[in-house]
C-alpha cells in the first residue's frame, strides 16, 4: 500500500468529520425536532457532500491500487459495489453491510441532483442524516482495517 494512499484516504476521512462539525448544533437539533425547510435544504446538501467524499476515497483506491484510470466509465453504483469486493490487487474496502448502508446515501445523492430543492421531504432523509456520524465511524472503522491489511501485504 503507498504511503500516499494511506494520507490521503486518512485526510478525506478528516475532512468528512469536519464536514458533521460544520454546522454546530444541527445535527443534534435534528434529532429532538423536525428541521425548518432552510435547515432540511443545508442537510441535504451536507448528505450530498458526505457520500461524495466517500466515494472520492473509493475513486483513489480505485486508480491507486486497483490501477484502473477515473475515466473507467463505472456507474457510481457500480463503484460502490466494487469496493465491497476483493480484487485481484486488494481485499475488499467494504462489508457488504456496510455498502447496503452507503447505497442509501449514494440514492439520495442522486434524488438531490435531479430534484427541487421543495420536493425534499425530512421523512425521507431524516434516517440518512440522523445515521450520518454511525456510517463514518462504520466507514473509518472498515477503512482502517483495509490500510493494515494492505500495509502488511505490500511488505
């Protein structure tokens, strides 16, 4: 495993929690009350800025270790499903739980793409936002033990 890699897969998880921490409070207030419509529009955003960071962390491992180029032309679905499978370079990234739980995130990456801001319903995000700081402890946690497996192979 490169070094490299390693700094850069920690330094996304890094901005990822500086993410959470953005909006002190918000995350918190989410839980005791439904959010005003200004809050609901930050906090999508904030889901859609989550699942992008990690899936630039997949797109690393992807080109540094798998060797494949970005332009590879996987769906963002596809990608995911990747990582939650070993390949000939590497062990999986992933469980499989742990991907079920971040094709939540990657669907409604999507959904906010290609919807009005007015059409975003808490109901329908409010597990995703709620769920947000266990999927990153989730995904730092399985993180790691990818980096210690790949460090100990590359040896």
């Amino acid at each position: 495993m490169s070094p490299k890699l390693a700094k850069q897969i920690r330094v996304e998880l890094d901005v990822l929690h500086r993410l959470l921490e953005r909006h002190p409070g918000l995350l918190e207030k989410c839980g005791r009350e439904v959010p005003t419509a200004l809050e609901i529009d930050a906090l999508a955003n904030m889901l859609h800025s989550f699942y992008t960071g990690i899936e630039n962390i997949f797109k690393r491992i992807q080109v540094t270790v798998d060797e494949l180029t970005d332009d590879t032309g996987f769906s963002h679905a596809a990608l995911l499903d990747i990582m939650a499978r070993p390949s000939e370079k590497r062990p999986a990234v992933i469980s499989p739980e742990l991907r079920t739980v971040l094709r939540n995130y990657l669907q409604f990456r999507h959904m906010f793409r290609h919807a009005y801001s007015f059409e975003l319903k808490w109901s329908r995000m409010s597990h995703l936002v709620l769920g947000m700081r266990d999927a990153l402890q989730r995904l730092a946690r399985e993180l790691t033990m990818f980096l210690d497996q790949t460090s100990k192979t590359s040896k």
